[in-house]
C-alpha cells in the first residue's frame, strides 16, 4: 500500500466537505492511532496484519484530509515506550517501518507531484541502523517540499524530546551561543522536534482510550482533544468529519485561550529583558539608578541583541541535526 492513496470522495461525502470547509478547518491534525491489536483480534487475524491494516488506514486518512483541506498531520506511529512490548512485535514494526520507507522512497516523483513534505520526529538513534538511515533518506528526499507535511513520530515521546529539547538549550549557553538568560517557554519550543509545525489543532485518539500517552504534551496545551471509540483501522471519512465538526464548535474558546497564551509569553520576554538590563545597568552604572529614558532605550538594545544571539543558536541548532541526518542518509544503500 502507497503512502498516498489515489481515489475521490463520493456525491455525499463531496458535499459533506464542502459544507465543512465553508468553516474553519484544522490546519494542523494529530492522530493517536489506536486498536490495531484489537482490531487484529477482533478479526481473528495475526497482529503484524493489525498494524499493516494501520498503516492502510494512516494512507486513506491522509487522502481524506488533503480533501478537507487540512495541509498538515503528525502521527504517533512507534512510541518509546514500544520498545516494551515482546521481541516479535517490535521487530515486526520495524519491518513494516523499513518496507513503507522503501516503498516512499520509490514514491518520490508522486511525493513531489503533490509537493508532500515527510518528517520524522524521534530519537533515531534508538532505532537500527539500517532503518535509521533509510528514514534519513527518505526525510531528506522530501524536505524542500512544501504544499502539505505529514509528520511521523517514530521512537518518539513528549518527555522524551522535551528532555532532549533542554539538552540542545545547555549545549548552546556551553558553546557561548545564548545565555542562560535566553532561555524561555518560546526558545523552548523552538528546539523540540516539532519547531518546524505549527501546533496542532485537533488531536484525534482511536480506540476508546481517554489518556494522551506521552504525546506532543507541549504542543497540544490549546488543542482539541476528540477521543473516539473506533479502533484506528476501521477509522473512517465519518469519524474525521465528526472530530472536525467538534473542532469547529470549540474554535473560538480555542483561538482566544491562544491569544492569551501569546500575549503572556510577550509578556514574560519583556520582563525577563527588563530584568537582565536592570542587573546590566546596576554593574555598569555603580549602583546609581538610570532616567526612565534611558532604560527604555537600552531595554530595546538588549531585545534586539537577544534575538540575534537566539537567531544565531537556533540556526546552528539547524545545521548540527541537518548535517545528522545528511550524514545518515549518505551511508543508506
Ligand atoms: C497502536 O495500536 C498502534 C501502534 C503502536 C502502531 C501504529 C503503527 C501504524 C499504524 C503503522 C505506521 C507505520 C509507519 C511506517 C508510519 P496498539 O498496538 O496499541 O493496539 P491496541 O491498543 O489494540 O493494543
Ligand atoms: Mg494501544
């Protein structure tokens, strides 16, 4: 099964989508895609057929969301804590995971037809490293793409890459590039693995589970959760309308809870920048207090200096993992 299922909506469902994009659409969706043992269960089928019906299911869902406009998908496909689980599944995942890779790196003239940029979000070197360097290849076979993104958390958790995220800030005060100063909520998403998405809007969970299991906590803070009883491989163009219609009816309490969030952010910046100029101004000015003026001018000084050095570290950031993921992607045969 192709990453990118051809095929039309039907008279009903067409309009069905057209009604819902005459609202406002998500612009960013994540799904939990649960069941698929259940499923397999459920169908007296073995459990790797559980997860390859999964990945079908992820193809026709992607299909559906181009159709309803929704440019962008991140998806819990491999959890950290999935290396638990018995030797048989985890290497049956990685098999698929390595085939569906292949089969997208054979895919790319179509990738590129509909300008499909794939990311994979993850402590790749968790992984084997066969399967390290085709995720490699493949990220960076599609990464100037730049009309829709789906993006695959593989050996992924949220704590995880938070924890990961603090270790990028500590290396960079180490290297001189920030200060400990710099550090903020918005530096902080910026060096999670998800700094090049929006947050998303909608968070979709199959299954019946009520619960987020370590997945993109920072980044759903202001979403709409929506948890469905449906197991993820019989998930369907119904159950996504359903989940969309939900978003809808909540988008003006989110869009302001977001608003808020990013006026207190500004906020905290301005008074972190007043503070380190206060602490500047009482060594440099022995002691004696400075014109109002003059505070504010040099608090807008140390903004634009702040930025630069914040600039500078994230594009340094962008290159290490760039040059990670080139060097990987190079050694792939
Ligand atoms: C959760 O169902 C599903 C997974 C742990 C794997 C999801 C993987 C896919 C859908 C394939 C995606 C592959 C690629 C390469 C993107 P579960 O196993 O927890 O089932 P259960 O809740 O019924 O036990
Ligand atoms: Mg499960």
């Amino acid at each position: 099964m192709s990453w990118i299922r051809e095929g039309e909506l039907n008279l009903i469902e067409r309009l069905s989508a057209n009604v819902l994009k005459a609202g406002p659409v998500p612009k960013h969706v994540a799904f939990i895609m649960d069941g698929n043992r259940r499923f397999a269960r459920k169908k007296h089928v073995d459990r790797q057929e559980g997860h390859s019906q999964g990945f079908n299911k992820l193809a026709e869902t992607l299909r559906w969301c181009l159709q309803l406009d929704i440019p962008e998908v991140t998806v819990y496909a491999f959890s950290i804590e999935n290396f638990n689980r018995s030797r048989e599944e985890v290497d049956g995942l990685m098999e698929l995971a390595k085939l569906k890779f292949l089969r997208l790196l054979d895919e790319q003239e179509k990738l590129e037809r509909h300008g499909v940029c794939i990311r994979v979000l993850g402590d790749l070197t968790l992984l084997p490293l066969d399967l390290q360097q085709l995720i490699a290849k493949a990220v960076v076979a599609t990464r100037e793409h730049k009309r829709c993104f789906l993006n695959v958390c593989f050996a992924y958790t949220s704590r995880h890459e938070m924890a990961n995220a603090v270790r990028e800030m500590a290396w960079g005060v180490e290297q001189g590039l920030i200060k400990a100063s710099d550090v903020s909520e918005a530096l902080l998403s910026e060096c999670l693995y998800s700094s090049n998405s929006p947050n998303p809007d909608l968070l979709i969970r199959t299954s019946g589970e009520v619960r987020l299991s370590d997945f993109l906590l920072w980044q759903t803070s202001h979403s709409c959760l929506v948890f469905q009883s449906v197991l993820w491989p019989e998930y369907s163009f119904w159950n996504l309308c359903d989940a969309v219609i939900q978003y809808q009816c909540n988008h003006a309490s989110i869009t302001k809870a977001r608003e808020l969030h990013q006026d207190e952010q500004c906020q905290q910046q301005l008074e972190a920048d007043h503070a380190c100029v206060a602490e500047l101004l009482h060594h440099h000015g022995n002691g004696k207090p400075a014109d109002a003026p003059r505070k504010q001018e040099a608090v807008t000084e140390y903004g634009v200096r702040r930025a630069a050095r914040v600039k500078d570290f994230l594009d340094a950031l962008r290159s290490k993992r760039d040059t990670f993921l080139t060097e990987l992607a190079s050694q792939a045969t």
